[in-house]
C-alpha cells in the first residue's frame, strides 16, 4: 500500500505514536535503571510490579469505556494527563536532590492515564482496517515504531546518564502536542458501538469481559504472548541492571561503553534491524504456511533471548541479539494479524483491552526478575527464561492453529 491509500486515523497513528515513542523510548527503559539508583534494587522492582498491576486493572476499565463512548473524546482526554504527569515528573527532577516522591507519583497516575487510553487507540487501528490489508497495516506500524525506538534508544545511550532534565522537557513537550494532533485528524469511526446491559457499570463491565474469558483460544494466545514478551521485557529490566552492574567497560577508539552504554547498544541494533530488514523477512516468510514461520521465528527468538539473559560478552550480547531480533521479525507479523482477526467487531476495544494482558503480564514478569535477580545466578536466569518461552510457544501455537484444525475437521463432514 501507497501512503495516500491509508486511512486517516492510520496515518495518525503512525505519525504520533513516531514522535511519541522516539522521545518515551530515550527515557522509559531507564526506568528500573532510575529507581533503582535513586532507592534500591528491590524497591524499584517492587515499585514497578505495583504499577503494573495497577496498569492491568485500569487498562480493562479502558477497554469498557472505549467500546461504550466515543473514543476521540477518550484519547484526548487521556492523552492531555499524559502530558501534564510528564510535566510534573521534569519538575521533580529540579532540585539538586531530587522529589523521589513526586516522581513517583506522576510515574503512578501517567500508567493510569496511558492505560485508560491505549485500548482506544488500538481499537480505532482495527476499525480503519480490514482482513484483506491488517497484515500490511501492521507491519508499517511495526516498522515505525521500531524505527522511533531506535531513535529514542540512540538518544537515551548518550544523553540519559548526564542530560536528563533536557529528555525529559523533550518528552513532556511532545506529549502535549498528541491530544490537539487527535483532536485536529483523528475521525471516530465506530463500527459498532456495545450498549449497556446492566445498570450496575461494575457488573456490565465484568460480563462484558466474561465473554472474552470465555474464548479459549484467545485467552491461550494472550497467556502465550505474555510468556514470550516477558523475554524482551527483561532486557530494559533485569538484564540491564546487570548490565550496569557486571559488564566489563570497553572502549572504541576515546568512545567507553559501559553497561548503560552496552543496553543501549542492545536496544539500537534490535530496533535498526527491525527498521532495515522488517519487508525484507516479511517478504520471504510469505512463501512458507504460517505455522512453520511461526514455529521458526519463536525458536530463534527463544535462543537469543536464553543467551543474552546470561552472556556478558559484548559479541555474543550483539550475536545473539541479532539471532532474537531476527526471530521477533519472523513470528511477530503472523501473530500480530491471526489475533486481531479472532476479535468481535463489537468488542474490539474490550478485547484489545484483555490482549493488553500479554504487556501487562510481560511487564510483571520483567519486573519481577529484578527481584528474582538477586538471589539467582545469570545462567540460571537463563534457565528461568527458557522455561517461560517453551509455555509461552506451546501456547500460542495452539491457540492459533490447533483451533482452525478442529474446526476444519467438524466442517469437512458436512461439506461432503
């Protein structure tokens, strides 16, 4: 597709959510970092493990009220608090000692604000798509996030440790442009809106999500996904703490990289290989049925991430780094377009509130490996690893196909 044949709310979307994400992406990976200096270790994972789980419940409140009002009015809203808890998150870094508390505190409602407003967002994307060109649509948006994200990573790299202050003004002043770009060219475009059953919110709001429950293939995948994003989660979590911890400061030419350094490096290559080679493997992996590119892409994944959990070697970081990216490359696209395809045209904000479990869940899982961290040995942490991506690839392999291979065999005697 032409960029002039995409929808309006799409190319909305992606430009936003470009300029949004390079600058989030400079600061938000050093989040555990940040905390952890300023507190220690097992606060900071204790911390981040709150928020999300106060991140989950808000997201599914999200979800309700994104399929029950309209969502333009809900993104503006949600995205203009946004703004005003990064504002207050670059005042409390000020003071020669830092307002910890503050922080804090804006960290806590800005997971609240981005929560109630992300199911909205994803819901309007599949609005102003269809089966025929999700899969096309998808791999864009895939590639220009990626794409800011190694813009932000390049950023954060080298100016975190000494320019924090300006990152942040950087930020606070990009997320108050987001909620006039959505009030200016964002289109509502409803398909079909869900209506209120019970006059109790709590109770319609809890069966609206028993039907989601109650999906089982769905409910597999969303598991399995959390599984094996918790891998590329713990990379900004456990992984670069122990980086900043235990990694062996080298130099090119006058240039030192240190563990900050070294997950930057880490978090550059993943996201210029995704910006260089998405089309790329995406093209190749059409000519294979899904289930094998599927299969393949998690392996490769798995073994990168199993590594780089434990090395501490700069190669075979960048080695098998590339081997994980290479992977995320491979299965991401088949997932990404086989799950939205599951989803009910009058609960798309509601289910993709529920999917936001698999971020939610990695999120948690991320977060408690810093914890977990400090009482087991890295290859051990490797192993702990392995286990959850082996659960995560059964998983969602079987809620993606095993389900379409029942149904074919429950069809076929009636065709014949």
């Amino acid at each position: 597709m032409k960029w002039k044949e995409y929808p309006q709310n799409i190319k909305v979307r992606l430009i936003t959510s470009f300029f949004n994400r390079a600058v989030a992406s400079a600061v938000m990976p050093f989040m555990a970092l940040f905390f952890a200096q300023e507190m220690s270790k097992v606060w900071a994972g204790s911390f981040l493990i709150i928020t999300v789980f106060i991140g989950f419940f808000v997201n599914m409140i999200g979800g309700y009220i994104s399929d029950r009002f309209p969502r333009k009015r809900v993104l503006v809203l949600t995205s203009s608090l946004s703004a005003l808890m990064f504002l207050l998150m670059t005042v409390s870094l000020l003071p020669i000692d830092k307002w910890i508390g503050l922080f804090a505190l804006a960290y806590v409602v800005f997971i609240i604000t981005s929560s109630l407003g992300r199911p909205a967002m994803h819901a309007i994307i599949i609005d102003s798509t269809t089966p025929e060109n999700r899969k096309a649509i998808y791999a864009i948006d895939y590639w220009m996030v990626n794409l800011s994200m190694a813009i932000g990573a390049a950023l954060g790299g080298l100016l975190y440790l000494n320019h924090q202050m300006e990152l942040f003004i950087l930020l606070t002043v990009t997320a108050a442009g987001l909620p006039f770009a959505y009030q200016l060219w964002l289109m509502d475009k409803r398909v079909e809106t869900l209506k209120k059953k019970h006059n109790n919110v709590l109770i319609d709001l809890l069966q609206n999500y028993k039907v989601a429950f109650k999906n089982r293939p769905f409910v597999k995948v969303v598991i399995g996904s959390m599984f094996i994003f918790s891998a590329e989660f713990s990379l900004n979590s456990y992984i670069g703490v122990r980086l900043a911890e235990s990694f062996d400061t080298f130099s090119i030419a006058d240039f030192e990289v240190g563990g900050v350094r070294m997950l930057s490096l880490l978090n550059i290559q993943n996201m210029l290989l995704v910006v260089c080679l998405t089309f790329m493997v995406n093209k190749f992996t059409d000519r294979f049925s899904k289930q094998h590119v599927l299969l393949t892409g998690l392996l490769l994944y798995s073994v990168g991430y199993v590594t780089i959990t434990s090395a501490n070697s700069w190669y075979l970081l960048l080695l098998f780094n590339f081997i994980g990216t290479i992977g995320e490359l491979v299965y991401s696209p088949v997932r990404n377009a086989e799950m939205a395809n599951m989803i009910p045209e009058d609960k798309r904000g509601s289910y993709s509130a529920f999917s936001n479990i698999s971020f939610s869940g990695a999120d948690l899982l991320a977060r408690s490996t810093i914890i977990i961290g400090a009482f087991l040995i890295p290859t051990m942490m490797s192993v702990y690893i392995g286990v959850l991506l082996m659960i995560g690839t059964l998983l969602v392999y079987t809620g993606l196909f095993i389900r379409k291979a029942k149904k074919e065999q429950i069809v076929e005697p009636e065709i014949v």
